[in-house]
C-alpha cells in the first residue's frame, strides 16, 4: 500500500520509521473492520458502494502527507481501508 514512502512520510510526521511502520498495522485493522460489513454488499447498490470506497481512498491517500498528526495519519488508513475489507470479502460470497 504506502510501504514505499514510509521514509518520506516519517520525514513529515517528525518520527522514525519503525514508529511509521504500525501504518500498516492501522490498515490491516481496519480491513479486518471492513470484512465484517460484507453482508451490506447484498442489501445496497455494489456499484454505489464501490463508488464510494474509491473516492476514499483517493481522499485518504491524496490527503496522507497533509494530516498534521501521526495519529490522524493512522486513522484515516484504517478507515480507508474498512471499504477494501468489505468489497473483498464480498466478492467471495
């Protein structure tokens, strides 16, 4: 996912990359969120749904270098990701 500007964003967020490093950690959690909510997958629009967990990630992902906090870097992966765990769970139903 971001593995490869762990140097970069750990320049930005004024840390070390072994700190930067629980990023994936974050995403990991809230993937295993999102494959919880695989059963709204049969009961809204997939394509809407899809729709929208694109455009969040393009947010999330845009916005990653200009959060401010490390702890809001980590939260937005996590949520980001909730939309993926979801579709890839659904997809095996």
């Amino acid at each position: 996912m971001i593995g490869a500007v762990l140097v970069d964003l750990a320049f930005i967020y004024h840390t070390d990359i072994d700190t930067m490093s629980y990023i994936q950690a974050a995403a990991g959690a809230g993937y295993l969120v999102g494959s919880f909510g695989s059963f709204l997958y049969t009961k809204v629009n997939r394509q809407a749904v899809l729709i929208w967990g694109m455009f969040q990630w393009t947010v999330c992902i845009t916005l990653m270098p200009h959060y401010g906090k490390l702890w809001l870097a980590f939260a937005a992966t996590s949520a980001m990701t909730v939309a993926t765990g979801a579709w890839d769970s659904s997809t095996s139903m």
